[in-house]
C-alpha cells in the first residue's frame, strides 16, 4: 500500500497515484459497483454527479459517506459530460487522472496495467483498456480510428466490405473485430468510457472541449493530443466491462440529438479544411439524415414496445 498527500493535505492510500473521476447521471446501483471495483486500485475517486433524478448518488453516499478517498460533487443541472470531467479534474490530485464511466466494472489490476504502459514512455498521452460486453466479447470504440467524414460515409452504406480489396480507401474506423493484439498498441483514438490520461499532457493539451453535451468530446480531446505529438494506446491485457447505455436508454431520442450535434462539431472543427463550403453542407445533411434515420428507429421501437404492454404480448 503506498500512502501519498494530496493538495489539500488528505492522506490517501492506495496501489497507484491514480485519481477516478467518474460522471454519474442515473446510473442507477452500476454506480456503487463500479466504484467498488475502482476503490483498490486508485489514490481517490471524484464523483461528479450531473443532477440525477435516481437513487445512484443517495446509494453512494449511504455506502461510501465516511470513506476519505471517496468526493461527490452534486451540480444542480445537467452540465453535459465534458464540463463534469472538467469539474473532476480540477478536484483530482493525482499525477494520473482516470476518466472513467459509472457503468464500468474493472478487473483487479487493470489500472497497474494501463498505469505501466502510460508511464513507460515520456510522449505517452493517455491509454485505454479493452472494452467488453457481459459475455467477455470486445465493444466498439474501445479502439478505433478517427471517424473522419468519408470514413463515416463508407460505414454507413456498408462500403468497408470492400477493405480487404482496398483497405486505404474503404477502412472501417471501428477496429474490435481485428485480432486482439497480444501487446499495447498505438491508436487513433479510445474510448472515453475509460481514459487514463497523464495530467502533464492535459497541461499541454487543455481541458475537454465543454462545446460537447454528449459524445464526440472524447474523439476531439484524442484529436488535440495527436495534434501535439502525444501518444494513444489500447491496452488488450486492461479488460474493463462496460454495461453500455445504462445512463442513455432512458431518454434515447435526446442522446441521439446531442450525439450528432457532437458529430457535427467534431466535422467543423477539425475537417472544415479537407470538406469546405458545399462539401461541408452535404456532410451536415448526411448528419442529420443519419439523425432523423435513428429517430425513426427508436419511435419505431418504441410502439412495438407500448403495443406489447397494451395487449399483453
């Protein structure tokens, strides 16, 4: 056990100089979970709740109330997800901070691991672990590459079929169904349901893009450290089972509507350039195409659902 001080001059007590920022909104009991699987591996946990209308926080602070490691940070909105990772960070004490997602359970050791890798050299920027469903099979976007527009385009009429004639042109930026490597690997872009960050790189770099509500933040920040020469890694031996969309399915219309207002900014921030005047309008019409396309699928989805509950089915 290694005994650190903090800022404000706690002792805090773990295996690693690592804080957890973690952003909670009606998580539901995931959030104690989670934390429970954080708590040994890490010098203090930061939980920044958005103005949760469930039990998640209650629960927290009746489980963990007299535990030193352990802050909850009540807003009294719901400031999106970059600006509650901004108001984490500015809480966290540790020289390596971890963004992490309440609905994420980690295996014991998986922050030594993700710590070693990041540590191992100085450009390392921040690392990411393998990202897997209930039954151990690896999710999306725990590595990818950057959803550039056309790379988009070819996902969403099914042209990354073609890449093994030409990869260059028709890759798919999602990478789970590649062979899971046997070592750390140099990416384009993690998740942002778990980031280990060194914070001499945020010093660098700057602080979440607060733009963002939800979504697309984490592809910009990955963006602005490429940007400056600072390195990305997906750690395959860093297992972390992510229970996805445990704060989204709730409200799915409205998480569509900030994920593509997301996507839109991410487009016009960083490939205005490559996509000028027109071009930049036919990628925004693709944008909410996709938007509307995706409304029509959870209203879709949604009758389906009242007429079985109205008629027992």
């Amino acid at each position: 056990m290694i005994h650190s001080m903090g800022n404000d001059g706690r002792i805090l007590s773990s295996g690693l100089p690592v804080s957890a920022v973690i952003v909670n909104y009606n998580a539901g009991p995931i959030l104690t979970e989670c934390i429970r699987t954080v708590l040994p591996q890490v010098s203090e946990i930061v939980v920044v709740d958005n103005d949760s209308q469930d039990e998640s926080v209650v629960e927290c602070l009746r489980q963990f109330a007299d535990d030193p490691q352990i802050r909850i940070i009540r807003n009294n909105k719901n400031l999106g997800f970059a600006v509650a990772c901004n108001i984490g960070f500015a809480e966290a004490t540790s020289p390596l901070v971890l963004f992490l997602n309440p609905d994420c359970l980690l295996e014991v050791g998986a922050i030594a691991e993700l710590s070693q890798v990041l540590q191992a050299e100085a450009m390392s920027g921040m690392v990411g672990g393998l990202l897997v469903d209930l039954d151990g099979t690896e999710q999306r976007g725990g590595r990818r590459a950057v959803p550039t527009p056309w790379r988009s385009f070819v996902r969403a009429f099914g042209l990354n079929r073609f890449a093994n004639r030409w990869p260059k042109l028709f890759i798919d930026f999602h990478m789970h169904k590649e062979p899971l490597p046997d070592r750390p690997i140099v990416v384009e872009a993690i998740s942002g349901a778990c980031m280990l960050v060194k914070r001499d790189a945020i010093s660098a770099v700057g602080l979440w893009d607060e733009g963002y509500f939800l979504h697309c933040e984490d592809l910009d920040w990955c963006m602005r450290f490429r940007q400056l020469g600072w390195k990305i890694l997906f750690v395959p031996s860093a297992r972390v089972t992510h229970v996805q969309g445990v704060c989204s399915r709730q409200r799915p219309i409205k998480v569509e509507w900030h994920k593509h207002r997301g996507m839109l900014r991410f487009y016009r921030k960083f490939f205005r350039h490559q996509y000028p005047g027109v071009l930049m309008g036919i990628v925004a019409l693709g944008v909410w195409i996709s938007f509307g396309m995706r409304v029509g699928y959870h209203l879709g989805h949604g009758a389906l659902r009242w007429k079985g509950w109205r008629y027992g089915e």
